[in-house]
C-alpha cells in the first residue's frame, strides 16, 4: 500500500495531547523526556496539564511537533514504515521534514520553539493577526487582498486549505475593513482569528532570514521527499530546503494543491496527531485519511492497513 505521513499546524493543540503515546511508546516517551532536558522546557506539563504557555506560540509550536513525533514513534513501534512522501500543514512542515531526516527530533523541536520567537517578535505592537474566509473561490479572495494592498492595506492570503476556504494574514484593523468586501463578494463569513501573529506573509520577513540561518547549522545534506507548503512540489535536498523554508514563512500554504498533486501517488493519508488534515482532506480528494491521535485511533488505523 501507498501512503503519505501528514501533519497539522497551529491550531492543532489540545491539553492531554500524546498522553498516551507517553505512557505507553517507550520511545515517545523518550522523545518527551529528552526534549524537556535539552531545550529546558518542561513538556509535561505543557502538554498534559491546564496551562496559559500552550496558547503561546513559541510553546504552541514545539507541543504540536512533539506531540506529532510521539504519534510517529507509536507508529513506528507497531509497522515497518516507508511512505511514499511526508506534508505538512505550515507548521506541519517541520514534523514532516524531521520524520524525512532531514534534522533530528529534538532539532525540529528546538527550531520551532525558535521559530514561535522570532514570529512573535516580528508582529508584536503591529496590531498583526489572521482571518478564515468561507464560501468565497481562490480567485476572489485573492483579488480582494490585492485590491487592499492597493489601497496601502496589508492584507494577504495565507492559506488555501480548501475550496471554500481561505485563511489571510495582515494587520487586523485592514483584515477587519474587508469584511464587508468579502461578504459582499459572496463569502459565507469572514471572520478574524485569536491570533496575535500573521503566518505566511511579508510581515515575517525578519523571522524568515534568522532562521533559515539556524536551519543551515542542523539540516542533513538529503532527506525523503517532502512536499513543499510553498511550491506544492517535492524536494530532498539541504539547499532547496534552505530557499523553500526561507519563503515558507512570508508565502501562502498551498495545501490544497498539494494533496491534489499527489492524490494520484498514494492510496491513503496517515495524519499523526491530529485529525485536522483528516476533515480538509474530504473536501479535497477521495483519497481515505486516517488520523493516529491516541492508542484506539492508532490500532484502528493499523487494522485498516492491514486489511487493505
């Protein structure tokens, strides 16, 4: 059987996440352990107990690849694994890159704790944020926000999650005045996020260069083929990682065109620690996800591809 490994972003977490995993995968447990000691935060209880930091996005980050890593591991423990290719959604990207090789666990941990910095850092006392645009097709959107810039609004599309649903990125008072324009082109609802960052536009510029320098410092010369947020396509190497993931924080996701450029190279989708992907997957492809969040899900989805 085909497969492909894939894995959520921001907006994924939730307290208990990879409790399980912890508890039962010897290695996930490890991972946990090792990446508390190293990077001198204590995950445990980041990512088990009620707590204000996994709002956080230098903590958010490093808790959603944790946790997806430690799903990883509990795989790994019960099947052979050889995808054909890792995605991941934003974030995602840095678990499917480490699952690929291309730097170890708790180096992809430690980047994106790096990473949550240095956005952070980028959009504070800018007002910045990020909204979901529904109903409303790529095109309009994306002529709407060039229609704002052109009137010195920054206002950009960030995400193509889906048909029907596009995330953009900006400062919140310009996202705020095309609310209207949105709906009145047709959107279902425009609606602004709890964010206090704008992913995957020009307003993360210096975070981009800071840390595709630290990128430099860990990434393997070549890795399995993972696919790219920014160009949809495959890469395997250190220098078109490099460009890709200098631009990966200033570009817009393009999950959508990924899975249906891929969709025809596999059979099924394994999303590790979430099921996020899993509901945007139904409206993209007819290609089956199955999502391994806890012990039960990872034991159905072995008997799914098992019985395949």
């Amino acid at each position: 059987m085909r497969y492909a490994l894939i894995f959520a972003g921001q907006g994924s977490q939730s307290v208990g996440m990879g409790k399980e995993f912890y508890d039962s995968i010897p290695a996930a447990k490890a991972l946990l352990d090792d990446a508390s000691l190293r990077l001198g935060i204590d995950f445990k209880s980041l990512l088990f107990e009620p707590n204000d930091d996994l709002s956080k996005s230098e903590f958010t980050q490093p808790a959603i690849v944790l946790n997806s890593l430690m799903a990883y591991e509990a795989l790994r423990s019960r099947m052979s694994l050889n995808p054909v290719f890792a995605l991941g959604h934003s974030l995602g990207e840095f678990s499917a890159l480490a699952v690929s090789g291309a730097f170890g666990f708790v180096d992809a941990i430690g980047l994106v704790n790096l990473r949550g910095k240095l956005m952070q850092k980028d959009c504070d006392g800018k007002g910045a944020g990020m909204m979901v645009v529904l109903g409303l097709d790529d095109q309009s959107v994306s002529r709407i926000c060039e229609q704002a810039r052109g009137e010195g609004k920054q206002v950009y599309a960030a995400n193509f999650n889906c048909d029907g649903q596009v995330v953009i990125a900006g400062l919140r008072d310009d996202l705020a005045s095309c609310e209207s324009v949105f709906k009145q082109s047709g959107a279902k609802r425009a609606m602004l996020l709890d964010m206090s960052v704008a992913s995957h536009c020009p307003l993360l510029d210096t975070a981009s260069k800071t840390l595709v320098g630290e990128l430099e410092k860990v990434m393997a010369g070549e890795f399995s083929p993972v696919i790219s947020n920014v160009t949809a396509c495959a890469y395997s190497d250190k220098a078109k990682a490099l460009e890709l993931l200098k631009a990966q924080l200033v570009s817009p996701v393009l999950y959508k065109q990924s899975i249906q450029n891929v969709q025809d190279e596999v059979d099924v989708f394994i999303e590790l620690g979430a099921s996020v992907l899993k509901g945007i997957n139904k409206k993209i492809t007819n290609k089956p996800t199955l999502s391994i969040t806890d012990i039960a899900s990872l034991d159905a989805a072995l008997v799914e591809l098992e019985g395949a």
